[in-house]
C-alpha cells in the first residue's frame, strides 16, 4: 500500500546517492559561478579604473620602445 503512493521514488536503494551526488554537482556549480563572477568583477574593475585615466596616459608612448628588438641571443645569460 505504501509502495503507491511513493511518487518520488524515495523507496529505492540508490536515491540517496543520487541525491548526494546531485547536491555535491550543484555545490561545485554555485564554486563555479562565483569564480567566474569574481573574475568578472575583477575585468570590470580593471576596465574602470582605466577609464578614470586621463587621454593623454593613453595615448603616450611605449615606456620600452626597444622591447621588441631584443632577440633570444640578446636576453640570454653568459
């Protein structure tokens, strides 16, 4: 008579488990979710901060204009 009115299933020997495996996949989700929003935030707030900056910081020159003239021979330790 019980067995009727199961309508869940809860009666069988894996519903536990599944449901202990399905918590712990939507606890990792929500981990997940969070560390993509903090990632998110963080990108924004990079892109704020250089937005307050004034045109002309933009626009100025390369601070190592020679940079992309070094060649492997050239950084490499004697």
């Amino acid at each position: 008579m019980s067995d009727n009115n199961d309508y869940l299933r809860t009666g069988e020997g894996d519903f536990r488990l599944r449901a202990d495996v399905t918590a712990l996949m939507l606890k990792g989700a929500g981990y997940a979710a969070l560390f993509c929003f903090a990632v998110g935030f963080l990108i924004w707030v990079i892109y704020a901060i250089g937005q307050l900056l004034p045109e002309q910081s933009k626009e100025a020159d390369d601070p190592t204009p020679f940079s992309y003239n070094l060649t492997v021979e050239d950084t490499t330790v004697s």
